[in-house]
C-alpha cells in the first residue's frame, strides 16, 4: 500500500435510507408544529358531518390541512361539492409556486417517484427540501431525502387524524384550547434563518404586510396575492444591487 493510499481520506457517500432518515430528522420540528392541527382536524370532522371513515378518507387522499379545515366549514353549511372542490382548488394555488421552485431538481426522476413526490408535497416538506436542494443540489439521493419527509409528514397527519376522531372527541371544546398557536410559531422559525440579505427581508415584510392587508379577500386568495408581491419585491430589491449580507 502506497503513502498516497494511507493518507488519502475514504469518500463515504450517505445511501438512500441514511438520506430518508435525514429527511425524516429534518422536518420533525415542523411535525411537531402540524401535530395539534391534525388532532384538532380529526375532532371537528366528525360535529361537521363527516363520518369517521369519510374523515380518514380525507386525510389519506386530501392531504392538505388548510383546505381540509376549510371542506369541513363548507360540509358543516351545506355546501354543494363543486363549490367545496372549486374552493379547495384555490386554496391551493400555492402548490403552483412550490412546483416550479422544485421542478429544476427533480424533473430528472421517473414519473413513479414524480408522482408521489408532487401528492406528499406540503408547505412543510417544501420548507424543508427547498434548503436542502439549495445546500446540496448535486446529492445523488436528494429524491430520498424528499421522500423521508414528505412520508413522515403524512404518516403523522393520519396518526393525528385519528386521534382526533377518537381521543380528541374525549376532550371538552378541544378546538378552542389555542393548539394551533404551533403552526405560524414553526414556520417563523423556518423562515428567519432566510432573512440574510436586503432582498429576502424586503419580500418577507412586504409578504407579511399584504397578508395582512388582503385577510378580508375570500378563499384565501390573500395568500396567493401577498405571496406573489412579496416575490415581486424582493426581485426587485435585488436588482438595485448585490445583494448585501446582513450582519
């Protein structure tokens, strides 16, 4: 054996399953955010009109917390299903700006990891694979890194579904207890860490701003529009200059 042998370090490249688990490490603080919404969802299925296989039924093919809590309001009045479905759609509009942010990364998979991909694809997991693909694009396994989160994530909306339709129908006005408080605290403490230069805290406040501004506008069509502008600022912040890193 050669001295260039011995001194040379081994390249270790992480497999498939030490990347699912990464994944799946990664996104537990935001499942710990989604925990109290998936109980809380479960709990009100079932006062809305919704049957308890109805309900899992939902969480399993839906799997979309804000627009499930908005179909269960819409159940609750009486809505007619296409307006549910229309409504619901829009709600998810979002998912078209999360596409087009992870479609460079993973248009080069085959359409069976394409398609489970894009049905897991929450805010969460995009949260979490978006800075993954922007830390390390050329990973050979970003793919199981995407799927250890995304599965984590539904697993955990089922098992609090679940709860929710039966231990949560123990508990006294579950829904007013303030759980959900976890949700908005988590993503704050996603997005911070972004805000290094001009441009992203420029498209953060603006974002924040017209939320807040655009609450009234129905079908959650604020978000899209507050989303949208806060893009737009920071596109346009960012071509007044290099973009200058905050201390």
């Amino acid at each position: 054996m050669t001295q260039a042998n011995i001194d040379t370090p081994s390249l270790i490249t992480p497999s498939p399953f030490s990347e699912f688990l990464a994944g799946a490490r990664d996104s537990f603080p935001l499942i710990v955010g989604a925990i109290p919404f998936g109980i809380i969802f479960g709990t009100l299925a079932l006062s809305s009109g919704l049957s308890f296989t109805g309900a899992m039924a939902m969480s399993a093919l839906v799997f979309a917390g804000s627009a499930q809590f908005i179909a269960l309001g819409l159940v609750a009045a009486g809505t007619a299903w296409p307006i549910i479905v229309l409504t619901t759609f829009v709600v998810n509009l979002r998912h078209i700006l999360y596409s087009a942010t992870l479609a460079p990364h993973v248009r080069h998979l085959p359409k069976q990891w394409q398609a489970p991909l894009a049905f897991w694809l929450t805010d969460e997991t995009f949260l979490v694979v978006v800075k993954r693909y922007t830390q390390q694009p050329l990973s050979r396994h970003n793919q199981w890194y995407y799927l250890g989160s995304a599965l984590f994530m539904y697993i955990n909306w089922q098992v609090c579904t679940f709860l929710g339709l039966t231990v949560g129908q123990m508990l006294p006005n579950a829904a007013a207890w303030g759980l959900d408080f976890a949700m908005p605290v988590t993503f704050i403490g996603m997005v911070i860490p972004y805000l290094k230069n001009r441009p992203m805290v420029a498209a953060v406040v603006a974002a924040g701003v017209v939320a807040l501004v655009a609450q009234p506008v129905p079908h959650k069509l604020g978000l899209m529009i507050a989303t949208l502008v806060g893009i737009a600022t920071g596109m346009i912040v960012e071509q007044w200059g290099k973009p200058e890193v905050l201390p």
